[in-house]
C-alpha cells in the first residue's frame, strides 16, 4: 500500500468515519480452550464490526461449543464449519469474507485482554506509515497460568523490522492487527506451517510495523503447539528467511553468513525442548555463526547440564513468573 492511500484512509478517520475492525477466529480441536477465547473477542472494549469463526474440520466438539458460544455475541458474528484445508487456507478465506479497514486473527487457545483492540486501532489510526500493529504477549498454561512474557526476552523493534525478522525474532501473532489495504497485497503461503513470519517479512517491504510495549495479549502453549516441532520450525524460518533476503537485495554470501547465524541460535531451542543432539549438532556445524565467544562458552555450558537440571530450572522460572504475574 502507498503512504497516500495511507494517509487518505487515516484522514477519513479523523473526519468522523471511525475505522471498523474485523475479526477471524480460525478454529482447530481446541473445543476446551475455544469458549475463553470467545469470550475474550465478546468482552473488548471496542467493538468488531464482525467476527467470523472458521472451523477447519475439528474432530472434537468444537462446533458445538462455539455455536453455544455465539449465541451470546453482542455484534455480528458467523459460524463457518468444513473439512480441514489448514490455517493459512482458513486465515485466507476468513480474510476474503471481511470488510473491516482494520483485521486481526486470534487463534482458538488463545487471549485477548479487554482493551487490545482499542490500544491497536488508536496505534494505527495514528500511524499512518504503518502496516500493522503488534505489542508484547503473556504466554499462558493450560489453567490459564502466566508462565512468560515476551516484555523479559524479545528485543522488539518499532519502525523498520527487518532486521529483527531476519534475527527470526517476529510478533507473536495473538498480538498483531493488520491495516487490511497493505494486507490485501499479501496472501499467506497456503503450504507454510507458519502462518505469520513469511508473511511478516513482506509486509515489512512495503511498510514500517507499529510497537505498542503494553501486554494485552496471551499466547497459549500446551502440548499440541506447533511450536514444539524445532526441527520444523527451523525449515520454515530459514526458507522464508532466505526468500526474503533475495527480495531485500542480500549475496549469497550475506546469505549464508545469516543462515549461519540462524542455525547456531536456534541451538538453544532445540536445547529447551531436550534435543541435545541436535543442538550439538548445529552449534558445532555453525559456529562461524556465534556473535561472541560468550555465545559459544553458555551454549557448551548449558549442553553439559544434564536434562533434569534443565526441565528444573525451567520449572522454577515458570513459578516465578506465574508469582510475579498471576493468573489471566
């Protein structure tokens, strides 16, 4: 989208035409998280102009829940049930049926707090050069428990983002709203098992991403996310990486060098999740990639802690967060 498409649409808003937000709900076997997400879309204290919930062919009683659900929903809602076709087919589809200026998507397990969409739509009414809004996120147990937040680890930039995409550090989407004209250039890769970071890194050509640094989003884990699959994940960020750093101009030694860099960081994930293997092997086949000899020394250092340490200390960091935070 063009800065003066931009700049028009910002000044119908201010000249009285207050900007309409619409929502998706892309809905997949979360039937016992799916009503508290509902409820945390039916609780905002701006209102969607819509909200449409796609459910991809769920084996569980989703359906029943959510139509259970929206019976109660004070704005104008829709309940879409088929077979499955995956998220970014669903996100895609959710997208062509809404009219809002403004759009965002907010996945079946997870949160909004009351006042997200108010905070995103006075962030974007305000800036017109941006094609999106996002902000920090509690991350949330299956009893609804903070166990973290994205404000004590994530290095998030406001403006021009893509350097920090390109260090695979992206916005978690439960926290993101999308202006819908820079959005309707960009249809997400129906293939990806990402849904968000290829899509963030073009977005990011033709616009600047707005930070909001409140928390007032939740992203849910549990045993079933997709997060969990490392050896996954890795594939789609280096694959989205390097496309996008073709279109940004990169060699392919630049290339290399942030391929590099990327394999030897994500070492410490595959770490998290007990995968000492596989993180040796990256460290050891990337170190070329290491930003300092300090980054090199923790790994190693944390490779010789046996997996009961780590599970441990995860554990008693999990608890202080949950003390500091509470329950949402």
């Amino acid at each position: 989208m063009i800065a003066t498409e931009l700049e028009e649409e910002t000044e119908q808003i201010f000249r009285g035409q207050p900007a309409t937000v619409s929502v998706v709900l892309p809905s997949y076997n979360h039937a016992r998280f799916i009503e508290a997400t509902l409820r945390s879309i039916m609780k905002q204290t701006f209102t969607p102009s819509e909200l449409i919930v796609i459910d991809d062919g769920s084996a569980d009683n989703s359906v029943v829940v959510i139509d259970r659900a929206l019976n109660e929903c004070p704005f104008p809602c829709e309940l879409v049930a088929r077979g499955n076709r995956g998220l970014c087919a669903t996100l895609n589809e959710g997208f062509a049926r809404t009219r809002g200026d403004y759009f965002a998507y907010l996945g079946s397990d997870d949160l909004w707090l009351p006042d997200f969409l108010r905070a995103r739509v006075d962030l974007l009414n305000s800036r017109p050069d941006a094609v999106l809004a996002y902000g920090h996120a509690y991350f949330i147990d299956e009893q609804n428990r903070i166990i973290d937040s994205t404000a004590d680890w994530a290095r998030y930039a406001d403006g021009n983002a893509r350097q920090m995409l390109l260090q695979t550090t992206a916005p978690m989407s439960p926290t993101v709203m999308y202006r819908r004209e820079a959005l309707a250039q960009h249809r997400l890769e129906e293939e990806s098992k990402l849904e968000d970071y290829d899509l963030y890194l073009r977005l990011s050509v033709g616009g600047l991403f707005a930070f909001d640094p409140r928390m007032l989003s939740a992203w849910r884990r549990h045993g079933s996310n997709i997060s969990r699959d490392q050896t996954l994940m890795l594939e789609e960020q280096l694959q989205a990486q390097g496309q996008a750093a073709l279109r940004f101009g990169f060699t392919a030694r630049q290339i290399e060098d942030l391929q590099r860099a990327t394999r030897f960081n994500r070492a410490e994930d595959f770490l998290r999740v007990g995968q000492k293997s596989e993180a040796l092997r990256l460290m050891l086949h990337n170190l070329r990639g290491a930003h300092s000899p300090r980054a090199t020394a923790r790994m190693l250092l944390r490779l010789l802690l046996p997996n009961s340490i780590m599970r441990r200390r995860a554990r008693t960091r999990q608890r202080k967060v949950f003390q500091r935070y509470g329950t949402l």
